[in-house]
C-alpha cells in the first residue's frame, strides 16, 4: 500500500461478526498491526516534568460581557433547556447566546460576521467562556454541531496571550484528530481563522510526503493538527517538539480510541507538560472516553448537547429495510432510480468492507451510475480527488467504508444507504449523521439482514427516541432473537421460519 501508513489510518471496520474482507489484516480493535511497523513511539521517553522550573503561563482570558452578567438565571435556564444543554462540574461560567459576548478580538470577529450566522451553536455559547476561563473540558455534541470553531477561537486568544515562539520551538496548540479528512477540515478553519491573526498552523498526517509537513514544523507554527501515528514518528524523529504546547484538544476522543489509538495518544500526551489545558470533544460518552477524560483532565466541567442516551439527529428521516442479503443489489438499484430522480441527491452508501466497496463501485460504475468509492487504501491523492468530485457534485454517489462516517463535512448530502449495517450503534448514528448537517433534512435507508439480529434492539432504542416509524419486520426479528445470540446460518433460518 504505497504512500499510507497503517498506523495513521486505523482500520477500516471488519472487526466481530462477520469475516474481514479487503486485504490488511490486524488488529481486533482496529488498531495499527503490531510487527510490522513496531511499535510506533517506542523510542519516545516519558517526561519527568519539575513544575518549579517550568515557566509560568497564563491559561484564563475570560471577563464576562456585561449583557451576559445581566442576564437573569431563569432566562439561562431556559436558553439551557431548550438548546438541550447540560452542564457538570464546578464553577461554569454562564452561556453567552450572542456573538459579541465572547469579546473576541476585532479581527476574529471581522472572520464570524462574513459568515452570516445569526447566533453562536449550544455547543460554542457553553463551550467558549468555559475554554476561555483556561478549565479542562468535555465536550459531547453530534458531528456538524460547531464544535471546531468552539476549540480553535478560544485556542487563538490563547496563544496570543503566549510569548512569541522562538527557533527550534514546536506548536503552542495541538489539535489531535483520527483521520486525516477530519485533520485537513480543522486545518481549513484555522487557517482561514489564522490568516487575520497572523498565526501559522500546520496539518501532519500519513499518506502524504513528510518533506513539506516538517518544514512547516521547522519554520515554527502556533497550530498544529495531527493524526497521531504521523505526529509520533516527527517526536521520534526529533522534527518537532511539545514543550511548548498548553493547549491540548482531542478531536472525536471516542473515533480515536476506536481505531486502536490510544497507546499513541498516551505517548504523545506524556510529552506535553501537566499543567496545559485540555479540551476533549468525543460524540458518545462510553467508558473508554469516561477513563481518558480521568487520566488526561483536570477537575474539568462537562457539556453535553443534545438527548443524554445514545440518539440519531431527529432532523432524519429513518426508514429500516428488513430483507435478505441476496435482495440487497436489487433493493439498492430500485432506490437509487428514485433518489437520482431528485433535484438535491448526493449520496453516501455505506459498506463494511474494502472489497465490497470496490465491488459495488466497480459494478455501478459499469451500469452507468456516476458513483465513486473510498475507504483506507486509497491512496491520498486518490481519496482528496474523490471527494472533491463528490463534494461539487461531479460524482453525486460516494460509496465509502467508515473511513468517511465522520469528519466528512459535506453540506449538503440528502440521503445515505446503509448498503451493510455497522457493528454499533455509534456508528450508525455517525453514518446518518452525514446527511440533515446544520439544521438541514435528510434521509437515512438501511438494509438490515438476519446476520445483523443482534443489533436489532438496539437499532430499535435509536429509532424510538426519534420517533421514527419502525419496521414491524424488525419488532418481530429482535423479539425472535429474545437474548439468544443467533446470527449467521442459524439467524436466517430463524428469519425464514418467521416470514413462513
């Protein structure tokens, strides 16, 4: 696989359930193999840091607007409730529900009025005076929730209030990312945030040529944005450095440790002084987050928006397939002869493996559908040009793995196809979540066959609670299953003798 690093990557899913497909092997967990590239970060040393000899930074800017300190505690309450916020932890400052209360500098706002928006996200009026006030902090809201803004504006005035960074120092902020895509989105904003501060940020990253990422480090950046197998061989190899960095985000915290990068992200957080800041934004709270928030943060305060249980944006419309997999290609062409009948149609399907998502695009392609695939494999170039048609709607089908279930940020794709149901929940929800981004609608197809029984409950939880209809089919299938773990051969005849 020439030009991409496994270990940047993390895998894509073909874990549990059913056999992996598509080449590359390892890890149960989805992690990087173990052998053939070692193990990354080995080399680094954890630090021993003298907190006496350490310089003195200042991490809290925040003065409260005076609107914000007028504001009665019954109308926060209710701007709370309505928006779906909760808050836990000690001494949170309150929201601030409009622009100007964040007293952002003149050239940060200059940025926020050119875009137009009429009032800042939930998750940026909590997220911004708590980041100010220099506190650790959670940070749980759906994808397309604003959450980027809500880290990097705050990051900005924190690293002006820093000394000027001298020859040989690295970035004073690191953002760390799962996948690259979701790395160069953060790079895009702040860059474009940067620009008007005159603040210099870099994106590190597998699958591209390290020469130009380390120039950029050696040149010295204030941001840096980072897959965190690419960042780990740069500390080893001595191209850049943390010791100045006091501002530390995790970026989809739960994507990260799901793709087996937690080693790495413990490597990378012993070189980073104890007394940063340290935001962490995860979209679902298992306890694997839970622990790293207690190992990383400080008497942090949490923010959570939207339903506290595990829920699908109720701005999609979900509608449940329950058929046989032999029916899947048939199903999948009848729909798209509707959906591409529409004038807004972008779509994503999703598929478990490599294989077949190179099968199905290979077979649609030569049917004549202007549809396009993605997933892990794909070389950099290959995948940055891909999207980019899919993006401007040169190729309105994507069909892609879970590589691109988060932190691909289109506006505007109206529908996605589970073409193969994921192994949770979770990413399901952040499948869906591709489509009704920023308050618009969209529309989610799922086919759902006896191999996928066991999710069947589950799937149910998340259709109850966004009052969707739900497919009697799949009522009787999780009342079949009835705590039996059936799936596979025995799934289907149990599904057969149903539908008799």
């Amino acid at each position: 696989m020439p030009g991409f690093s496994d270990r940047d990557r993390g895998r894509d899913r073909g874990y549990g359930g059913a056999p992996r497909f598509g080449g590359g092997g390892g890890g149960s967990r989805g992690g990087p193999p173990q052998g053939k590239f070692g193990n990354p970060g080995e080399r680094l040393r954890k630090k021993h840091w003298n907190m006496d000899e350490l310089p003195k930074f200042e991490k809290n800017f925040y003065q409260e607007h005076p609107d914000v300190t007028r504001r009665p505690p019954q109308e926060v309450e209710n701007y709370l409730r309505s928006k779906e916020v909760t808050v836990k932890g000690r001494d949170c400052p309150k929201p601030m529900m409009k622009f100007h209360e964040a007293n952002f500098p003149n050239y940060v706002m200059d940025v926020i009025a050119k875009q137009g928006w009429a009032e800042p996200t939930p998750i940026q009026a909590q997220g911004w005076p708590l980041a100010l006030s220099g506190k650790d902090m959670v940070g749980i809201a759906q994808t397309g929730s604003g959450k980027t803004l809500a880290y990097l504006l705050p990051a900005i005035v924190h690293i002006q209030h820093q000394p000027f960074l001298e020859h040989g120092d690295g970035p004073i902020c690191l953002v760390l990312a799962p996948t690259r895509e979701l790395a160069q989105q953060v790079q895009q904003v702040a860059a474009e945030y940067g620009r008007a501060s005159r603040l210099k940020s870099v994106c590190v990253y597998g699958g591209a040529p390290k020469g130009p990422q380390i120039r950029d480090l050696e040149r010295g950046v204030e941001i840096c944005i980072a897959t965190p197998g690419r960042l780990i061989d740069f500390l080893e190899a001595g191209k850049t450095n943390l010791r100045r960095c006091t501002y530390l985000v995790l970026d989809e915290a739960d994507r990260m440790l799901d793709m087996g990068f937690e080693p790495q992200i413990r490597k990378i957080v012993d070189q980073i002084r104890p007394d940063r800041q340290t935001l962490m934004w995860s979209a679902t709270w298992p306890k694997e987050v839970r622990q790293l928030a207690e190992d990383f943060l400080k008497q942090y305060v949490q923010i959570n928006v939207g339903a506290l249980q595990l829920s699908a944006n109720h701005n999609i419309l979900q509608i449940v397939d329950v058929c046989n997999d032999g029916e899947k290609d048939d199903k999948l062409l009848r729909l798209l002869e509707e959906i591409m009948s529409e004038k807004e149609n972008k779509t994503i399907i999703f598929t478990e493996t490599k294989r077949r998502c190179d099968e199905l695009t290979r077979r649609m392609r030569r049917d004549g559908w202007p549809a396009m695939g993605i997933h892990g494999d794909k070389s950099q170039q290959e995948r940055d040009w891909v999207l980019n048609e899919f993006k401007y709607g040169k190729a309105p089908i994507l069909i892609a793995t879970d590589v691109a279930s988060r932190g691909l940020d289109v506006e505007d794709v109206k529908f996605v196809i589970n073409y193969d149901y994921p192994n949770s929940s979770e990413d399901y929800i952040h499948r869906i979540g591709r489509t009704a981004r920023s308050q618009k609608t969209g529309t989610a197809y799922t086919f759902f066959t006896p191999n996928n029984m066991k999710q069947a409950s589950d799937l149910i939880a998340v259709l109850r609670e966004a009052n969707q209809a739900i497919n009697p089919k799949l009522l009787q299938m999780a009342e079949a299953r009835g705590g039996n773990s059936y799936g596979g051969e025995t799934g289907t005849r149990l599904w057969l003798h149903l539908q008799t």
